[in-house]
C-alpha cells in the first residue's frame, strides 16, 4: 500500500462563530504531523469553486467533515455546503476500488441528530464534539492517530498524555498568537485560513527551536 | 538545577519531542500564507515563544529558590 500522503480536507463552516472548533481542529492535525486543506487556501479565478473543492478531495487521503451547522438561515434554508461536500468524498471514497481517502471523519453537535435529517450516513459514526473545541480537537487527535501506523515518537505516552496536552498547547498558541497579535497592531486581525495554518506550523518549530 | 527545574525542562523536552516529530511529519504547505508578510509574522511568533519560555525558565527557577 502507498505511504499516506498526509493532507487533511477539512469540510466545515468559515463563520465567525465556528472559528474557535475550526481553530482547534487545525491545531490537532498539525499536531499530528498533517497538513489542514481548505478551499478557500488558494486564489485561484481559473477554477471555480466545485473544481476546487473536488480536486481538494482528489489531492487528500483524509478527509473531515463538520456537519453541525446545517440549521435554517434568516431566508428559511438550510446549509447545504457541508453535507454536499461529505457527499463528494463519500462518493469519491466508493467509487474508487481501492476505497479512496485513507481516513473520514464526520462530526456533529450531539450524538445521533443525523438519524433525524440524514439517515444515509448511519453506520459512518458520525462522532459529537458538543460545541467545544476541546472535544472536537480530541475527537481529530484520536482519528489521526488510529490511522498513522508510522506516528511519532512514544505513541503510548502520546495517546496517553494527549487529552491534557493539546488544550494546554492549544492555549499557549492562543495566547502567544494574541501576543504576536499585539505586536502587529490591527495588521492581522483579519487572518485568513492559509495564514492560521502557517502561524500553527511556525509555532511548533518555534517551540522546537527555542528549546534546542 | 532543583525539583521543579528538572520537572520543568523534562515537560518541555517531552513537548519538544512531540514538536519535532510533527514537524517531520507535516508535508510543506502547498501554498504561501497569502495577505501576511510571511518573514515578518514569522520572526515574530519566534521571538514571543522564546520570550515565553524564558519566563517560564525564570519562574520555575525563582521558585525553586525559595
């Protein structure tokens, strides 16, 4: 079987409220040693939006998707994007014979409110995060971690002393990054995902290099 | 180097080694950080995590001190 390649899809909301959970969930696969993917990473006018998305899927062996945002907006409607999104890997998953991405993970607010509006994906274990960042930033470590044969270091100290590392290492990011945020006076108060990702990335080699 | 020290730089050690192999891990991003001045926002989170853990060395031994 070919190695992993190690790059996450990450299907969830972009809205200012879903910014701590998605925040969290970055963290959690780059601390695992993976590389979060989103649509919107690249400007690119000459593919629209679907073509993105799809070649996204196509280009990761893991995928995430967050599907507890799908209630009706001010015009009565729900938000099809993530569903339609978990759809397009799921068919990619089993279309293909190999079966496609190695790891897909979906999550939800509460355990078992699929069975309500989206019985087609009972069986998946869509697994509940509850709102908190801290259990969804779990839920990704322990997805990750169940599927990396090659993973770091220790995997039983890890697996083991993860629960109460990745908050704490999550809050000093959190609270170097106001810092770095501080000292930027207002420059990155708009951080876009690919710049979240690269912050997440320079500090773990920050931590790494400052020790060395 | 007292208790507290020595447990101190074992947590960060043990962090580090976790660090280290994330960083192997992770592929390079296949993008830039567009909009940020990258360099800049680069030196800067080193330099805040640096000065962090220097306090955080200072306290723990100032505490082992008393």
């Amino acid at each position: 079987m070919a190695a992993i390649n190690r790059q996450v899809f990450i299907n969830c909301p972009l809205d200012h409220d879903y910014y701590p959970l998605l925040e969290a969930v970055a963290f959690a696969v780059c601390v695992c040693g993976y590389t979060p993917r989103f649509p919107s990473e690249r400007v690119e006018s000459g593919l629209n939006r679907l073509s993105k998305i799809v070649g996204l899927i196509d280009e990761c062996d893991f995928s995430l998707h967050d599907i507890s945002r799908t209630e009706l907006n001010s015009n009565q409607l729900p938000r099809f994007n993530m569903p339609f999104e978990l759809g397009l890997a799921l068919g990619r998953k089993y279309s293909i014979s190999d079966g496609g991405a190695a790891g897909l993970l979906i999550l939800d607010r509460e355990p078992f409110r699929y069975h309500e509006s989206f019985s087609d994906i009972s069986g998946c274990d869509p697994l509940a995060h509850y709102d908190s960042p801290q259990i969804a930033m779990h839920r990704v470590w322990k997805w990750l971690v169940s599927h990396d044969d090659a993973h770091p270091v220790n995997r039983d100290r890890l697996v083991q002393g993860i629960p109460v590392k990745l908050q704490s290492w999550l809050e000093m990011f959190q609270a170097d990054m106001l810092e770095v945020r501080g000292r930027f006076e207002g420059e990155l108060d708009d951080l876009p995902l690919s710049g979240l990702v690269f912050s997440i990335r320079v500090w773990l080699e920050a931590n790494t290099e400052a020790l060395s | 180097m007292s208790g507290t020290g020595v447990a101190t730089r074992k947590a960060e050690e043990d962090d580090r080694d976790i660090f280290v192999e994330s960083i192997r891990l992770i592929p390079p991003l296949p993008y830039s950080p567009t909009r940020i001045p990258a360099e800049k926002l680069r030196n800067t989170i080193i330099q805040v995590v640096r000065e962090r853990q220097a306090k955080v060395r200072e306290a723990s031994l100032n505490g082992s001190d008393q």
